[in-house]
C-alpha cells in the first residue's frame, strides 16, 4: 500500500504508535549456509548492511532483517514446536512492542541507525528443513520486515525503535 497524503485521517492512524519498540536480540550471518552468531550490539553500515553480516557490502532494499518477537511463538506454535530460536530464523533483528509491518516504506530509528523499511521478509526454503514439514507455512505472513540503512551507526540490545517523521 502507498503511503496517504500527509493530511489525511488515515496517514495520522498509520503514524500513530502507543509507544517505542525494543531490539531484543541481534545476530549476525557472516556467509551464506553458516550458523547466524548473536551479538550484543553491531555496526550498521551506510547503503550495506551490519558489519559481519553477509549482507554489509551493498545489499540495497535486504541490509538489515528485523523480525516481531511476538510472532516467535506463533510460529513454533505453527510448525509444532514448544519454541524457536531467533537464530534458526536467520534474521538481523528481534524487535518487540511496536509492529514491523507499520514500518514498511517508512524510516524509523534504532540507535544511532535509520533504517527504511523496503518489503516483507518472506521466509525462505531453509525453514522447511529446519522446522520440519510446513515450516515454511507457519512463517507466512510472519516473517519480518527487511530494511536498508540510510544512516549507519552502532545499535544495541535495547536500544529503541522509533519511527521518524519523513
């Protein structure tokens, strides 16, 4: 959907949040087919993605991969399990209380970062295998949220997420 005019009742519904999100978790992918590391903070890089990331060298609209914390359960839920690790779904970011899709083709600040929401981060084949048959299903519709950095800066457990007024 493309965002509303400025003036309109719904651009102020869409631009209302009940309040700052959080980073709960990050990881990083250092190649592709490898296991994804948490961290404690990382370096977001101007038109890339985080510094050790696979993704730091241009990767344009796919920099950083954000996912709602609160569909981690609905998703193992899905897939039939007790829980599912952040890692195992290969994304950048854990972010919890304010809700990603609002964020999409929006900027939005986390740390000293600004970040763009660019498109849905539709799961992969990957999540098949790793959770079992119809993981890829228990991911649909959940799958996050991929941004690219318009401004680097170091991020960190905690740190806030905002959206910035354009």
């Amino acid at each position: 959907m493309r965002n509303p005019p400025p003036n309109s009742d719904l651009h102020a519904l869409m631009t209302q949040f009940p309040r700052a999100g959080r980073v709960d978790w990050i990881g990083l992918r250092p190649a592709r087919d490898v296991p994804v590391r948490a961290v404690d903070h990382a370096l977001a890089v101007t038109g890339g993605g985080l510094e050790g990331d696979r993704y730091t060298g241009g990767s344009g609209k796919r920099g950083v991969t954000l996912i709602q914390a609160e569909h981690l359960p609905a998703i193992a839920a899905l897939a039939g399990h007790a829980e599912v690790a952040p890692a195992a779904l290969r994304r950048n970011l854990v972010v919890s209380g304010i809700p990603l899709i609002a964020l999409k083709g929006r900027r939005f600040r986390i740390g000293d970062v600004v970040l763009e929401g660019t498109a849905p981060c539709d799961p992969c084949s990957k999540m098949e295998a790793l959770l079992g048959p119809g993981g890829y299903n228990a991911m649909r519709g959940m799958g996050g949220l991929c941004a690219r950095v318009i401004e680097g800066g170091a991020l960190t457990i905690g740190d806030a997420v905002e959206w910035v007024d354009a």
